[in-house]
C-alpha cells in the first residue's frame, strides 16, 4: 500500500509497504519497505518490479542478508530424504567440523573462486579431502537452483594435490594364517561360544562389523551352508539402527565353512527360543565387538588389529589362495572392483618385502 509522508525537511514524499510471499530458506513471510520516491507512480513502478523479481526467482532476489549456512540447512532438508541416515548424519559431521566454519556466515553471493580455491588448500591434508569439496560443491548447486546465485565458484577452482598421508592399514591391520590360527584357539580356550562365532564370522566370511551383529538366524541357509547379507547397523545420534546395506553390492550370499555352520547352530541352540521375530545371531553391537577384542588382544600379548582388520585378514586368505579378483570383490561386496584389486595390490607388495627380507636372512648366514 502507497503513502504518502512528509519529510523532515518538510517536504512530501511517497512509501510503501509490500507483501512478496514467502521465503522458501526461511519459511517467513517476505515484506518490504521502500520510501523517499518523488512520486506515487515511481513508487508503485518499484513495487511492481520487486513483486515481479521475486515470483520469477521463487525466492527473495535480495540475497545480501542469506548466509552460506542459511542455504546449507535448507540443502540439507532435501538431502536427508535422499541418503541413507548414516551417509546423512556423516554428512552432517564433515559440514560442521569444517565447512561451516569455513563458510558459514559468508553471504551466499559473496562465494567467490578465490574463496573456495583457499578451503580446497585447506583441508587438502585430510584423509576425507574430496568429500569436503563434494558438500561445498552440492550447495553451490543447490544455490543456483534456488535463484540465489548465478554460477557456481567451485567449478573455478585448481583442485590441489592432496597432501593426505594414508595410514598402511593393509600393510599392519590383518592376521596372516598362522596368527589368525593362534588367535581363533586362544578365543576357543578363554572366551564364550559367541566370541568364537563372531570371530570366525569376521575372519572367514570377510563381512564387515555392522553386517555382523545385524545377522539374524533367518539370514542363516544352515543346509546349503551360505549366509544372507541383506542389511547392517549403523549408529544414527548415539543409537544403533538397523538399515539397508552400504551399496547395493554390499547385498550378497556367501558361503562359510562347515566348522563355522556347525559353531552358529551350536551358539543359536543354547539361545532362548523367541515368540516373535528373528534371534539375531549376535546379541552385542559394534562397540562391544571391538572391546571384547582389545581384552583378547591385551591379555595374550598379540598383534593388535581392529575388527575390520578381520575382513582384511579374509582378503588375505583370498589372495594367498588364488582367488580372482572378481570372485573376491562379490564375496566382501566391494561396489568397485577397484577397491579389492587396491587391497590385492597391497597384500602382494607385502609378500615381495616378506620375500626380500627373508633373502637377506639366509644372505646374511
């Protein structure tokens, strides 16, 4: 609605006050105040264009007041619908330990190249580099679909090198045959019969630890000997919840060895019977399996690895048997065939060395 008012100087001068609708970062009501016009069509002139900008954009073109962190919350409303909680929740933790605070209070429109090329060199020294520059990237998308920004700086950028230096897990974090053999009849004599099920499972089955302790006996084919991953537990904001698994390849029915089959069936008959649902084959969660292995480990002085070590321990056996690649990447449920030949690749630098060294042992009698 046009006013008009008179100025301190005494002079008369036209306003108004307009209803834009609704911003869709927000949720609120959208108005504006405008005044100083000469006349009351200049006035009316400037409130038709600003009600015509904003149902074109579908959002408030004045932009100064949006924050990067404005436009992440509403991005990441869209995105939890999309992911599994898990992926949502990481997601989360890797945007606000170090995008947030990078980024957050910059207005949207003030992103620039020279901006986001600084944040790549700055958490190129993390092992999760490229996710960083994934989220950024997705938000400056999502920007461009809101109306806020016309391109996207990311797509600017000299991606730098990363300077991460990866830990040798394949090199220190498996059991080779002999120490996984020690290590299985130290359990057998010292540990109850779940234990000894739960290591087996990881060792000879190469399954990862959320795959585990969500297996229940339905997943169980105790006449053809296999067992049917079809789901896994994830920890969603302290709480382990049960979800589908990490890829679609991570869905797969693998064979376990008869000692194994025999020692679940045996572990499942001293469990109560239950009225309704499935008994999971496991009663404990991730956290409980690694403790119960650092007590193992601490009290019989052995090589420390950590639960996901045993599945690395399983891509050791593959290997040294000669299994192919391709056989080996269905049976842990690599969704890349690139990641199992980058775990072979590893495991046959190590036998080189082991070679090597044991050259320079006889060399040296």
């Amino acid at each position: 609605m046009i006013e008009k008012y008179t100025k301190k100087n005494g002079t008369t001068a036209y306003k108004f006050v307009a209803y834009l609708g609704v911003d869709p970062l927000t949720g609120k009501q959208v108005r504006t105040t405008r005044m100083g016009f000469k006349t009351k069509r200049e006035a009316e002139r400037v409130e038709f264009k600003l009600k015509e900008d904003f149902e074109r954009s579908g959002s408030w073109k004045k932009v100064e007041a949006t924050t990067f962190d404005d436009v992440a919350q509403l991005w990441f409303e869209h995105y939890e619908k999309t992911v599994r909680p898990s992926t949502f929740c990481t997601t989360q933790y890797h945007y606000s330990s170090q995008i947030k605070k990078f980024f957050g209070q910059i207005r949207i429109n003030k992103v620039t190249v020279v901006i986001c090329q600084k944040f790549a060199a700055n958490v190129s020294s993390f092992g999760t580099y490229s996710l960083y520059l994934s989220i950024v990237n997705r938000i400056l998308k999502f920007s461009i679909s809101m109306g806020l920004i016309d391109s996207n700086p990311m797509d600017k950028i000299i991606r730098p090198k990363s300077t991460h230096v990866p830990k040798s897990e394949y090199v220190e974090n498996y059991y080779s045959k002999s120490e996984l053999e020690q290590f299985l009849k130290l359990v057998e004599e010292q540990r109850p019969l779940e234990d000894l099920v739960i290591y087996r499972i990881l060792a000879y089955g190469g399954l990862r630890i959320g795959e585990l302790t969500a297996l229940d006996e339905s997943d169980v084919d105790f006449k053809n000997g296999t067992v049917n991953i079809n789901k896994t537990h994830a920890k969603i904001k302290g709480v382990y919840v049960i979800q589908e698994p990490k890829t679609k390849k991570s869905k797969r029915i693998i064979p376990l060895d008869s000692l194994t089959m025999k020692l679940i069936k045996q572990h499942l008959d001293t469990m109560p019977i239950q009225l309704y649902g499935s008994r999971r084959i496991c009663q404990v969660f991730p956290k409980a399996v690694a403790c119960r292995l650092d007590k193992i480990i601490r009290k019989n002085n052995l090589k420390r690895i950590t639960p996901h070590g045993f599945r690395h321990t399983h891509a050791s056996l593959l290997y040294e048997a000669g299994v192919p690649v391709k056989v080996a990447q269905e049976r842990l449920g690599h969704a890349k065939i690139s990641i199992t030949m980058d775990i072979y690749t590893h495991l046959s630098k190590n036998q080189k060395n082991d070679a090597v060294e044991k050259l320079f042992d006889y060399i040296a009698m």
